[in-house]
C-alpha cells in the first residue's frame, strides 16, 4: 500500500462509480478541511476547472492544480461546498471515467462533470465543471413548485391574473422601476426576460423593433436559421418536433413573439435607450443605478435600473467601410445588415464586398433573383456544407441520434460547457480533418474556381473562429456552388475606391455595379457601449467576444472564456448578453443567477475580473 | 399436460413477459389463420375489447368472446393485423398482467394495452384496447422525419415559408376548398387543426371570435381551469413546466392564440356559418360534399368542403328557460353562458337558477363583488373539493407524481381509454367514497345549510356524470364554503314565474332580484345542427354525448361509447369533436386518422355505427 489518506481509496477491482464516489468523497473532505493544497491535489499536472457562477460568482476556468489552488484559497470560505454527489453511473472510456454530479454551496444548488484519469496510479481530475442551477430560498416555480394559478376559496379583494398583468404593465417604468433593464429583444434578451421573470427579478426588455421576432423577419428573406433546431431551443419551452431542422426567419419570428407572451416576458417594442449613464451609489442607497434615458413609441421616459444589460447583438455594430468614392456612386450600397433582399435587383449588376456568411447567402439570393453577382473575396473564407458540419460537428450532442441516445438539450450544455477552451482546438481538429476528407470534391472545385479557402490558423475550423472572432466561415447552404461553377463571379483583392458606377480594386480591376453591398462584418459589442453611456464606458470595459487566443481577430493573451459575455465586467451594473441561440439558452441562466443574487442581495464576491487589453 | 394448441404455451415460472409473448403470439396466429372463434376464446367470458379506429374505422367497445367474434368477423380481413409485440415489460399485480403492445394493421400502424387474468387455467384478456395511431405512408414529419426548413442549393424558383403561407392563406376558400371545415375554433377546433396540419389535410377551422382563445377571455373574469395542467396538454406541444395547476382564462386564451399561430393552423376569426347543406355525390365525383354559407368578417363566402365538423362546445347550445313573466322583468337576465361577469352588480340582489358549476361560480364571483346573492336549487348536485379530486381522482395518471413515475400525458391517456366505460363506475365508486370520507366536515356543513347533494345514482361520482351527463356537479374551488356559512342564501324549488322584479318558486317563495341569472345547462350538441343544417339532420344524428347509462339525462339503451363524438354519425360527413382539454388532446388524434384516410381514399367500412334511440 502505497496511499496515502490524501488520496481516493481505490483497488483495480473498484467500478467507476465506486472510484468516482471515492474522488468526490475525497475532494469534499479536502474541501470541508479548506485544506486547499489537498483539494488541489487531486487535480491533473495538466487540469481545468471551469466554473459557472458557483464558486467565482464568474464565469472563468482556472488550470492545473496551481489555478485551482488560486480559485480555492479566494472562494472557499464563502461557497462552502459540501453534498457532492454522482447523479448517474459514471461511465469509463479510453481510460477517462466520466461522471455527473450534484453539489450544494452556501447559497445555492449546483450540477457539474468531471473527468478523471489516471496519473502515476492515482485518480485525478482531468476537467472538473461546475455550475450553479438555483439559489437556495429563490427557486423557480416550475414542477412541483408551480403556481396554483387558481386561488381557491372567496376572496373580496380577489384580483384575477389578467388584472395583475394589467396592473403591473401600467406601473412598469412609471411607479415601479425594474431591477434589470436589458437592451435588445431578440433570442438572447427574450431568454434572459423569461429567466428573471421566472426568477422573481423586475426586470424590462426593450427593442427598437415593432414586434418581438422583427429581429428576424426583416432580414432578408430567404434566411433559414443556419444551426440546427436541437441546438436552438429557447428555455423553458422546447419547439415541438414537427419544427424544421432549419427553421425559415418568418417561423422562428413567430416562435419569439409567441414565447414572449406566454412566459409574460415584460417587452417593450417599438422603443429605444438614447442615453444611459451610471452613478455609484451608497451601500445605503442599495448600490449605484442607471439613468437610462428612452423612447417608447417616440414618447421619452427615464429608467432607473440597478443592472444595464445590453443584449443588442454579439456581432456588435455593423462595419461599414469608408472607400474613396462612395458619395459619388450613384447606385445602392447599404452594409449587409441592412440589405433588404433581392426583389429590387433583378437583372442588376451586384458587387458583394466579402466572402463570408452574410456575403454569400446574399449573392444567393440576388442569383436567384436574376442579379449579375460578384464577389469581392478580400481573404480566404472557410466553408463547411451545412450537411455535414451537422453530422460531424454537432450529431453528437445536439441531432436526433443524441436525442435518442438520451442526451438532452441540458446535458449536452453541460458538456460542451465542459470542454475547456485551452484544449478545445485539439479536439475540433480531427473533426475538420474529416470534414474535409468528406467533402474533397467539392472543396476541389471551390478551389479550382479561385476561391481561398482556410481551415483556421490551426486547422480547428469553424466553432473555434466563433469563439474566437465570430467572422470568418460561411456555413454552406447552396450558395459556394454558384462560386464553383462561376454563376456568381469571383474576384479578389481589396477596394481601392468606387466610382459613380462601378468598384475599382487595388489592383485596377473595375466591377461595374448598380448595387454595392458591404459585406464587411461587425466591430466589438462595446460599441453599443460607446454609442449609449460613452467611449470611456466602452474603453472601461474594453473588447467583447474572443477568447484571447493571439490568432486573426483575437489578440492575446490568453483569457480563457469569451470576454466580457454573461459575466461581470468592469464597469459595474453593466452587462452583455447574447450569442446564438444556444448561448443565449445555456448562459442566460447564469447571468440570470448572477442578476438575482444581486437583486435580493446574496453577496457576490467575484474571483478572477479580467484586466482589459483591448479596446475594441 | 391439458393445454391445446389453442391455447398460449404457459408454465407457473413464467414470467409477465413470456406470458403476454405466449398470449400475442397465440392471438395473432389466430388472426393470421382468420380463425374467429380461436381468436375470440382468448377472450375471457367477461371481457372488453375496445378499439379506437385501428380495426372498426369507429369508436367503439365489444364484450365478451361473441362481441370479438362480432368485430372479427366484419373486421378481420380488410384489417390484417400482424406485429403484436409488447413495448416494455408487462407487470402483474393482483393476478392482472398489464402490457403495453404495438402491433400493425393493413394501413396503418397502432398501440394497444392488454390486460391479461387467468380464467380456468388459461391466461386470457381481460380488457383489450387497440388504438391507431398513424396510417402508413402518411406518417407526420415529426423528429428524424421534421422538415429540413431551408431549402438548400441554389434555385430561381425558390419561395420561402413566408410566401408559401401567405399564397395558402390568399387561396384558401376562393381558389382552393378545404376537405375539412371546423365549425368552432376553441381548444377541440384548434387541436383538431394542428392534427390535420401535420397530417397534410388541407384544413380550415373557422370561428365567430376575434381572436384564438376568445372562447375562454370572454367568460367571467375569475374562471380557472377546472381540469389540472396536466390533463390540459394540447397535441405537439406541452405546456412548460411552469404553467400554473389551473390556468386562468385569459392565459390559456394567450396560450391557444400563440398555439394557433405556431402550429399553423389554418384559422378565420370573426367567421361565422350561417348555412349548410350536404349533396351527397357520386363515386365519380368523390363522394358526398357540403355547401356551407359563412360570413368572414361580415362578408359572405360559399365553402365547399367534403367533410363538417362541429367543434362549437360538447356543452351544446344554451338551454335558456321560458318562464311565466320573463318579458316583465326589469333587471338584467341572461343565461350563465352570457353572463359578463360581477363588475355591475356591487350591491345588486341577484338570483342564480341552478346549483352546479357555472351558477357556483357566477355566485362566488358576485359575493366577492358585493352582490346580495340567491342560489336557487332546483335538483341535487355532486360536489366534490378541487384538491380532493386532483388527488384521489386523477394523481395516479395527471399529476406531477404520475409524471414522476413515467405516465406521461400520451401513456396516461391510453391508460384511462382502456379503462371500459361498461365497468368503469366501479373503479370509480371506491374513489369518491375515499373524498366524502376525508371530506366528511365539509359534507355535514353543507348538508346542515340545507344544500341536498348527490354522488351520482350509483355513487359513481364526477367523472361518469360528466360522461353520462355533462352535468349536474360542481367542483369546489371555495364557493360551496359561501353557501355552507349562509354567505350565498339558498332556495329549493322550481321557478313559477317572474314579476317585474322578482322571481317567485312554485311554493309562493319571492325573491327580489335586480338580476336573474340562468344557470340551466345546455342542450346536446345535434342542436347545432339542427340550427346549421337542418332539424331533420339533427334527428338523423341523434343525441350527442352520453353513453347510454340510463341514468337521470343519460337514458338508455347502453351504446358503451360516448354518443356521436369523434366518430361516424348516420349523417355522412358530419363529425362533431370537443369536449375538455383533454378529450380535445386525445380523440382529435383519431378523428384525424378518420378524416386523413378519407381523404387519401383508403376505405374506411364502419363497423357497429350505432343506431340512434334519442333526438336530443
């Protein structure tokens, strides 16, 4: 015997149950002795734990046991883990057992997974996640615990559903202020709106357009959400499944209106927050508060929220270039966020500056509709058909073979939650690889065409440049064909200058064109900053979205989780939230608990703030 | 050894399991050998087979080995049925095995419970039911057969769903007919629709109120949901889980509108039919079809769809009473179904006629306003307390515990289906002697008011009153307390006449009234038709609802199946569908198999359309 009582009890003979049980039991004990050093022990030389809101009222993963070691010594104390416990026979593959757990914390109930291997003989954790689902005395009626709806028995002073609603739409902004005000209305504000509501947090939604899903409808028209439905459900209310694999703009509108007013989502349409600023307040005073100036059907109004969310969009502000020549060119030009479809084009000449997703389901369409098209490809793209993206890419965790292997929608958050980013590539890699074996020919062909393709600086493909930049691919839906076999035209380099009637590149090449759309993409999410509280805010908070993984578009260094998203940031009070819709599904729970314990005044001490190394 | 080979291969040590194998493989050899009397010896001598749509094209129950024989003889050739084959273990419990099976027909693919005793020696069925549940080749596009939504590849022909919708909605009921017009767009309209939707029927359903959910919004403003969320789901899509027990009437009003509009259901708004007749037609031309006059919108519109249903609410038409002196009147005076609600009648003297629901109701909701209130009671009611009845009556299959143990909404449905209405009073009887044993307080202090209850003539209780009946109940949500402690006076009697302002019994009894409510029921549901089509339609379909009990509103002779719902009436397509949440949810299922199969030509030879015995 060589152990020692700081190690699991473990004989060769022991299931993985029995070895996991061991671990926690081990682990828990460590942490009920705060002897941290024994906690951290029991990690891999090589070991991440990421934590959602659990331990570092944070959402920050910290690595090898000198991270964990680093998160213990400051969060311990007041977290207060004890109750682990597997929620379901553990399962062991190519020597990695893997294991779903329960935990409680001072203040709350939390559900995690950990990968254990073995390192010199002992179990260690390989990745360790854990996250908080609810707070303790705050949990959400559902279940069991859902309302009565009816009040039985008679009541003089009975008030019935409808009346409250009514009560509480007509005091909302004028005699009540919400606790949270979050800016933008599409699938992430929605979501959030429904998790406060169910979480008892006054809270408002506000969106410029005139009814929830226009975010949607009045994008071009033949946009079909390009993720798949088992990866988009929103929370509570999963789509029933008749719904498309792809579900048409329109229909996913719908949803959102639908789903608005079924999970009483409090929604303003049809207003905006011109102006927003923060006042640091007392402890007395219960903390600072936001002065949101808005406009609600054109009538102003001041907001007084505690929290400021902005969920206007990860793709941040469109980037609309400024070439030499655009005053003089007589045609049309809008940024691709503002295009509004082919119908106007057909039989026009069409310059499409860029070749990414935005650009080439644009140059579909207008094809489509008869337009003479060209692509201005400045840099290599990265394609994956649609098809085959969906099998290798996600049929694992979210397709109807995962469904029919009994991973839910919840589990399989967890277990992409699970990945830590720092290794996260290694495992796309092999997946693209295939990816490319697959589709040979038809990437054979792109090329032959002229088209530059690139699988990510490491080859780690689509997701990864996601994370990292949100730009950068296009997710083949028909239209790389027509660049293939020449129907919409190629040509390359950058735009020198326009003319009334044509785009000239760098390389004296002219396009003639009656219509120029700038397909240039998105800057930073803390432009919506800049634009409503003030450049110092934004400069405070400093870039949104990327993981800091020193590639194109995500400067270092390394910060380990998207930044600023669904966590606190430097400026307190303020909030970003959104993503697609399964971000804006699986973290608005956490930026949800985040915003009730402030609400209800559970303290929140938070581990591991990032510094800010860039601005935009 | 004494077995025959007619008999299932059993020893003592066999399991459930191989018991039931033994038993569906014996049963389906008889069938393949079309041997009608093997096959209906398995049947013990007091059995039931009910079958839903897979083997009569009906609703409807056989008893006993020669009502088997019976239906196999008419049946068993055009059906085929092959592929018996239990789902998951049978279980046995008090010498009953219970099995849940699958099995397969000519055309279509169906489920079925067994429950299996012995009887001699022999293992034989004790209930039986059979249930189809798609028709094959026209399977919905549900999970790995969803929609893929986008339509990838290029395409200058494409339209999007936003066009297909509109283009359907332009052409519906001008240049195209829908095969089935829904008279009433309530929750049996509406789920009816989606069922048809998904299906491929081309559908409308059309109703006199402005919105989806109108039904339930302009009722009195207190209503609840009687039934529990549980029992309420709609087809395709639950309720999220955190619906409250009893969904108030404006938000299950928001919840059939958002359905509507998610499912796409083919829906007018402020549509009413004014006219029907039915030509019946040649084999050539397709069969019968109907002429139906509607106005939508106040314009007038001729519809021609081959089949009618009437959703217009299993309660039927209002019965409103014509008493001596109802024209003197000066107060207001309406039926219940009328009645706005209590906001007028602070301190007004108000006479309620009637003792069950709807007047328990009307007087809790007046009480709670102010209003002096008079109950009158003209016959005995059934009261049973809400919480009594989720708990005791309906928790083993609707109810957070039995979603807890695995009986899911589809599984609890079958469960209660197979339940045979010949016997079910039985299972009842012990169930409502538990509620007035633990409410036995309650009981005497009703009692003791002089309020004279009933449980049903046989001590069945709600449910078989609501099958029998429809009527002639209350379930307690806390207005009985009001006419227990005298808050809500009491009157006993029939009504003679009314004066000026006043209604007085037969025995001389006046009670002044500013208001008179008449909560007197409604008449059966062929008096739609008769106001729809024609009186002689009306006799020729008979009552609706019922099964024929021979109790008080239900008389005989014994049909063993509620009369004319969701199934064939001697009035070619003519279908009435309604009732509560749950029979909407459930029986819509078989009236669209019913009504798909018709459309697509497969044959549907009726076995056992019952002959009609009662005009209303």
């Amino acid at each position: 015997m060589t152990q020692t009582l700081d190690h699991p009890v473990e004989t060769p003979e022991a299931t993985p149950e029995q070895r996991t049980d061991a671990w926690l039991t081990a682990f828990e004990a460590a942490l009920r002795d705060r002897d941290v050093e024994r906690a951290a022990g029991m990690f891999a030389a090589t070991s991440f734990w990421r934590d959602l809101v659990a331990f570092s009222w944070n959402i920050t993963t910290v690595e090898n046991p000198d991270g964990v070691a680093g998160l213990l010594t400051s969060t311990l104390a007041a977290t207060d883990p004890t109750s682990f416990a597997t929620e379901e026979p553990p399962t062991e593959a190519d020597g990695v057992i893997t294991a779903w757990f329960g935990f409680e914390t001072a203040v709350g109930r939390g559900r995690g997974l950990l990968r254990l291997v073995e390192e010199n003989g002992d179990l260690k954790a390989w990745t360790f996640l854990t996250t908080l689902y609810e707070l303790k005395g705050h949990e959400e009626p559902r279940g069991p615990a859902r309302p009565l709806g009816a009040e039985h028995g008679a009541n003089k002073d009975r008030t019935t559903w409808l009346e409250r609603r009514e009560a509480e739409e007509a005091e909302l902004g004028v005699s009540t202020q919400p606790f949270v005000l979050v800016v933008g209305g599409g699938q992430g504000g929605i979501a959030l709106g429904a998790r406060l509501r169910q979480l008892g947090v006054p809270a408002l939604v506000i969106d410029k357009h005139a009814r929830p899903g226009d975010q949607w409808r009045g994008r071009y028209k033949s946009l079909c959400l390009h993720d798949p439905v088992w990866y988009d459900h929103l929370p509570y209310l999963k789509f029933p499944d008749n719904w498309p694999v792809f579900a048409p703009k329109d229909k996913i509108g719908d949803w959102l209106e639908s789903y608005t007013k079924v999970m009483e989502v409090p929604y303003w349409s049809s207003t905006v927050a011109t102006r927003a600023s923060y006042s640091e307040g007392s402890a007395d005073s219960g903390g600072g508060e936001w002065t949101v100036e808005i406009e609600r059907e054109g009538k102003p109004l001041t907001l007084r929220p505690k929290q400021l969310v902005l969920a206007t969009g990860m793709s941040g502000k469109p980037n609309l270039p400024s070439f030499p020549g655009m005053d003089v060119f007589r045609g049309d030009q809008h940024h691709s966020s503002a295009h509004p479809g082919p119908d106007a084009y057909a039989g026009k000449r069409c310059v499409v500056i860029g070749s990414n997703n935005s650009a080439f389901d644009i140059c579909g369409a207008l094809w489509e509709y008869g337009a003479d098209v060209t692509m201005v490809q400045r840099s290599s793209t990265h394609i994956v058909k649609s098809d085959t993206l969906m099998d290798i890419g996600l049929g694992d965790l979210y397709s109807e073979r995962a469904v029919a292997a009994g991973v839910t929608t919840e589990k399989a958050d967890l277990i992409f939650a699970s990945l830590p980013y720092r290794i996260m590539h290694e495992f796309q890699i092999p997946l693209y690889e295939q990816m490319a074996e697959r589709d040979k020919d038809f990437y054979d062909r792109l090329e032959k065409a002229g088209f530059e393709l690139d699988w990510g600086e490491d080859g780690s493909g689509l997701f990864m440049k996601y994370l990292r930049r949100g730009s950068g691919y296009y997710i083949d839906v028909g239209a790389a064909e027509l660049v293939a076999n020449g129907e919409v035209r190629l040509a390359h380099g950058q735009v020198d200058h326009l003319t009334e009637d044509a785009v000239v590149l760098s390389d004296g090449t002219v396009l003639p064109a009656d219509l120029v759309v700038y397909a240039t993409g998105y800057g930073s999410m803390n432009g919506w900053a800049a634009d409503l509280i003030s450049q110092e805010t934004a400069d405070t908070v400093g870039k949104v979205w990327g993981l800091g993984s020193d590639t194109t578009k995500d400067p270092g260094p390394w910060e380990g989780e998207q930044r600023n998203m669904w966590k606190p940031t430097q400026q307190p009070g303020l909030w970003f939230h959104g993503g697609n819709l399964h971000q804006s599904r699986h973290y608005s729970l956490y930026l949800a608990l985040q915003l009730k314990a402030r609400q209800v005044g559970i303290p929140t001490p938070v581990y591991n703030l990032p510094e800010v190394h860039h601005l935009d």
